[in-house]
C-alpha cells in the first residue's frame, strides 16, 4: 500500500498522517525531528538547501520506522 508524507511548516504531523503505521516511540520522535527542521529553517538558521538534505535523510527515517511497524506488526500476527 502506497502512502504519501508531506513534510513541511503547514503540513500535519507525521504520526497524523502515518497514524497506525508507526510505533508510538517513532512516531513522536519523527514529529519532533520535523519540527525542529521546519523551526530551524523559519528562523533561519539553516538555509533552504540544507533543509531539503534533512527533509530527504527525515524521509529515509520515517521509512524506516513504517518497516519496523510491519516487521513488528507481521511478528505479532504471526505468532498468534
């Protein structure tokens, strides 16, 4: 099943939009890590280059933690 992630200052918070395809620890982690993005870009600490580089390296986190979630979730229906 494809899902699509909009990352962004507007957008709505990754364990919203990924809502029971993330473990809670990876979902408020994400969320925090975006924010801290956007927040750092808004302020203008990191210019617009650099915050596409974090976006892209946020993207592969969040891939990462949804093949957890399967790993984790065909496991647990595996052994019942």
């Amino acid at each position: 099943m494809k899902r699509t992630l909009e990352i962004g200052a507007l957008c709505e918070p990754i364990s919203k939009q990924l809502a029971g395809m993330l473990l809670d620890e990876d979902a408020y982690q994400l969320d925090r890590d975006n924010d801290a993005i956007t927040r750092c870009n808004l302020m203008g600490y990191m210019p617009d280059s650099t915050t596409e580089r974090a976006r892209k390296r946020l993207l592969k986190k969040t891939q990462a933690a949804a093949r957890r979630f399967a790993e984790a979730y065909n496991a647990r229906k595996a052994n019942t």
